[in-house]
C-alpha cells in the first residue's frame, strides 16, 4: 500500500450525502484524535453524476476509485431518474464501478447489537450476540453465465434461459476471501451449495474442499445445502461465522440474514477484488441501504450503516482494526444510552436526528479514546 491512505467518498443520491457528512465527521475525528489522516477525494455518482455530466459515473470518477485505496459510497437512485433507459440509470454507475473493479467477494455482516435486540423479528434469545459474516460471489454464476435469454419456441411457447456457471478460479478465490476472514473471527466456514442436484455446486464443494486442505486446515470447514440454509438462518443463526457461497443463494441468504437484526438503518457492505501485485486490493464499502427518497433531506436517515461501513474499511483495507472497534463501540454505547434514529425508535427511547446521532458518536468516541 502507498504511504498516504487514498479514500474516494461517493456520497450519491438521497440519503446517501447526509449520511456520508456524518462518515466524513468521523474520519476528521480519526485525523484529530488518532493521528490517522486520508487523502480523502469526493465525486459525483449515480443521479448526482447524470445530472452533473449526463452519465452515472465519468470515466474520470472510474480512474479515481481505481488509483484510491478504498471506495466509501453513499446510495444511488431516486425517482427523478426512473425514466431513463436502464444503463443510464444511477444504479448503472454502481453497476460499473463493481465490475471495472472486478469486485468479486461481497462480503455482508449480520450483526445483532444488544441494544436493538428487540427490532429482530425473532425471539430475543434466538438472535442475541449474533455475529455472522456472509461472503457472496458477485461477478459470476446465474446472472452472468451465457447461453440466456427468452426464445420464442413457436406455437406461443416461449422459454427464459439462464446458465449457471462457475470456474475453479471464481471459485478458489472467492473461498480463499471467505477462509482469510475466518482466520481473523472464529475460524469457522461454511459453504453453501446445491451440491445435490447441481453440477456448478459439486464442483464449487470440490473446489471449496480442496483449497480448505491445501491452505487452510486450520479453518473449520463445514458444507450446507442452500434450502437447508435458509432454515439454520432462522432457527439457529448463531451456529454460523462465515458463511461463503454464489451469486444467486447469496443474493437471496444475505437479505434473509439482514432481516435477523431488523433493521435496515444498521447494515453495512464491503465488495472486494483480488490483491495485485502491489498488494492492493480494490475495495468499496456501502450501506445495504438504497437512497431511501421517502426520507432524504429531512435529517432523519440513520447514519449508522455508512459508519460501519467505514469501520469495515478501516479494517479491511487499511489494518486499523483497533479503530474499526472503537467505532462499532462508540455507536453501541449511543445506543445503549437510549438515542435513536425513526427507523429503530421503540418505546421510552429519545428520538434524534442524523446530525444529532453523529455528535452523540463523536462525543462517545472522545470518551472512549480518553
Ligand atoms: P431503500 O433502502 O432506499 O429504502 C427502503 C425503506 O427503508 C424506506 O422506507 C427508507 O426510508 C428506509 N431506509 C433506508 N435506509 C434508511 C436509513 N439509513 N435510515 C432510515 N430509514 C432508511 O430502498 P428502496 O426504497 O427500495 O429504493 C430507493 C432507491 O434506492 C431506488 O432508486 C433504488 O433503486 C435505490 N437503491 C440503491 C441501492 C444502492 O445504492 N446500493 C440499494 C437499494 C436501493
């Protein structure tokens, strides 16, 4: 890595700016408070870049996210551009910056805070001190894989196609990412597949298997059918650590695994590329959240989701898991004194604003770092 930290901000549409001026807050904090300072770049995308340059993300923008450490986006998308053609659309820019990236892990936390333990749909006791890590493949497999398309069969019968398809080395690095966090939570993976009935999933547990036993035996490895999965989630989800899977069941098993903490306003993401040979790898963080228009410049989106996507940038793609921890606790302790955003209010606590939430933050982390 280059001795400056390069971080491009995105902030984007909607909530996404009000919510990456409090991201901003807290990284002034860590320059302030903790000596750590980033080259910081913001650009334009999604509606904010068409409205700006006619297009989702300029190839300008494209080159910073590729030349910075790490990408902090906001949200993209909004009614105003709902009319465009599809690759003109906001969510077009998001699209390209993950694929001219090559960002082929996306790696999607689900984690249960004492404090909003009770915005589980689940009991209390099924999801307390949940702490899950779902990795995804995101460039290949169903939604990728050729022959697809709708063909027209004659006598008024069409048929949809699509391929599932994946690669020993789409696969090989996808569970290497999935192996590698492991190592640095409970050393636990399991893989997921439909090794049963697909031949894609037989080879992506013998790839899996193999890689385990080659590097990584100190890993527990275990393997988990996907429908079987969908039900552990809601039974037992504290059995799982890392869960590492493909493109389609890890679309659906993340959403599934988001809705055990019940709280949109709280979820962050991580999408990783491989290392080069510089030891850089390219990396872009974001809240699961969209640009959320119902809400947007009212102050009152919950910014915590942006903030823990920086606490996994720092300790993804910069080392500083000391910092990443500080702040997952500065937020935890705001909670547990009772402030809450309208997204997670429940009875007896005080509602607050964006802005007041990231001055409740800053004001913890000062305490914490006393
Ligand atoms: P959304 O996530 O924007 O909003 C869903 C609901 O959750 C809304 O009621 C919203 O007010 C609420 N919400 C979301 N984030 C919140 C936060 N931080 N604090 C408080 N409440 C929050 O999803 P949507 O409404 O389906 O989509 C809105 C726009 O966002 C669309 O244009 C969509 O394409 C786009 N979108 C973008 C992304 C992305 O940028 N990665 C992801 C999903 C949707």
């Amino acid at each position: 890595m280059s001795a400056s930290k390069k971080l491009l901000i995105l902030p984007g549409d909607g909530i996404g700016p009000e919510v990456m001026r409090q991201v901003r807050r807290v990284i002034d904090w860590l320059g302030r408070r903790r000596g750590i300072t980033f080259e910081v770049k913001e650009g334009l995308v999604g509606g904010a870049a068409i409205d700006a340059h006619g297009v989702p993300l300029t190839d300008a923008t494209l080159n910073e996210a590729k030349a910075a450490d790490a990408v902090l986006l906001g949200a993209v998308g909004g009614p105003r551009w709902e009319k465009i053609e599809f690759e003109r659309r906001p969510e077009a820019g998001l699209l390209r910056l993950r694929k001219d990236l090559e960002l082929f892990a996306n790696l999607r936390p689900a984690l249960v805070l004492e404090a909003l333990v009770d915005a589980s749909p689940l009991k209390a006791d099924t999801v307390r001190g949940l702490d899950l890590l779902i990795v995804r493949e995101l460039t290949g497999g169903i939604y990728f894989g050729e022959p697809r398309g709708i063909k027209d069969l004659g006598n008024g019968i069409r048929q949809g196609i699509n391929t599932q398809v994946y690669t020993t080395t789409e696969i090989q690095r996808v569970a290497k990412v999935a192996f590698e966090l492991a190592r640095k939570r409970n050393s636990r993976v399991c893989s997921v597949d439909k090794a049963n009935v697909m031949e894609s999933g037989l080879l992506w547990r013998e790839e899996v298997t193999r890689l385990h036993q080659e590097e990584f035996v100190d890993v527990e490895l275990s393997h988990m059918y996907a429908d079987n999965c969908a039900m552990q989630l809601i039974r037992n989800p504290r059995q799982f650590d890392v869960i590492v899977t493909d493109n389609l069941f890890g679309d659906i098993l993340s959403d599934e695994a988001a809705m055990l903490t019940g709280s949109l306003g709280m979820l962050p993401s991580a999408s990783l590329g491989a290392i080069d040979a510089d030891g850089r790898r390219p990396a872009l963080y974001e809240p699961v959240h969209g640009s959320a228009p119902d809400i947007a410049g009212r102050d009152i989106a919950n910014p915590i989701a942006g903030l823990f996507s920086l606490a996994m940038c720092l300790r993804h793609s910069f080392e500083l898991p000391d910092e990443a921890t500080l702040i997952e606790k500065a937020v935890s302790q705001v909670l547990k004194g009772g402030m809450r955003t309208t997204d997670i209010m429940a009875p007896g606590m005080a509602r607050c604003s964006t802005t007041v939430m990231g001055d409740s933050i800053t004001r913890a982390l000062d305490k914490l770092n006393a």
